[in-house]
C-alpha cells in the first residue's frame, strides 16, 4: 500500500515539477529582457563606465525599439542614459533630470568624438542643436536639463 501511495506522489511530483519548468519556460520565454521599461527599474540612470556598458544601453534602445513596449525616462539619467531618448515609444517624467556630456572615458580623461556622435545621434534634432550649441557635448562637466524641459522645450512626450 505504502508503495503504491509513494508511487503515486512520486508522479504527482514529476507532472507538477514538468508544468512549473513548461510555465516558467513559456512565461520567461514570451517576456522582454527588460519587462518593466524604466530608468529606475533597470538601475540605469548613471550611464556606462566601460565599453561593454554602452553596449548595454544601446541593446536595451534596440530592444524597446523591436518590440513598440513603452519605456519612461524617470528619476535621474545621466551619460549614455540619454540615449534612451531615441526609443520610439519614449516618455518622459516631468521631474526627471537628464545630465549630458561628452562621450568617453572620464576615469582616463579621454573625450571620444565617435561615442558623442553616437550619444547626439538619438537625441531629436531640437536637442542636439541645443546642446552641441550650448556646448554640452563637449567636456565631461555634467549639464542637466529637467523633464519638464525636455517635455516643453524639445517635444519629448510626457509620461501618463
């Protein structure tokens, strides 16, 4: 008896292990890499230090560009933060405040001109004229413009 009771639990145990591996397989599988889609929620906000950073950020533009998902610019965004901007389905909170810079290496103290290129390239044409005009792009001195600016001033479309 107690075999056969062991036995059966022993099943129940493989079919419930099995449907929890095909649940989390499908739902992680069907989900973004980044769900929430959000500077705070991706821990974002203070840009890339390295390379392999940039790379992230440009991977997440890309991704968000792919899939149409809403992603909202909040808190403070920094750096290559700002490139978040170019996603097409991008939103802004009024009080967030977007730092820009050059492009580089600040520990080294080397200013890059391809990755300020590639920095000023997704920001809309108001921006970037604003800020090569203004000449934020090029020092590593930080220049923050707030939400509410990049909303009013540049045509970025606010958060609901």
């Amino acid at each position: 008896m107690w075999e056969s009771v062991l036995h059966k639990w022993q099943r129940s145990a493989r079919a419930l292990a099995a449907l929890g591996f095909l649940y989390a397989f499908c739902g992680l599988a069907g989900q973004s890499a980044y769900a929430d889609g959000s500077v705070s929620s991706l821990r974002m906000g203070y840009g890339a230090i390295d390379a392999a950073a940039f790379a992230r950020f440009l991977n997440v533009v890309q991704q968000y560009n792919a899939s149409g998902e809403r992603f909202r610019i909040d808190g403070h965004c920094q750096s290559a933060c700002t490139m978040f901007l170019s996603i097409r389905n991008v939103c802004v909170t009024p009080g967030a405040t977007l730092l820009f810079h050059a492009g580089g290496s600040m520990q080294k103290g080397i200013i890059n001109p391809s990755t300020t290129q590639q920095m000023l390239g997704t920001y809309n044409a108001a921006l970037r004229q604003y800020v090569t005009d203004n000449h934020f792009m090029d020092t590593f001195a930080f220049h923050p413009i707030s939400g509410s600016q990049i909303i009013k001033r540049f045509g970025y479309p606010a958060c609901r």
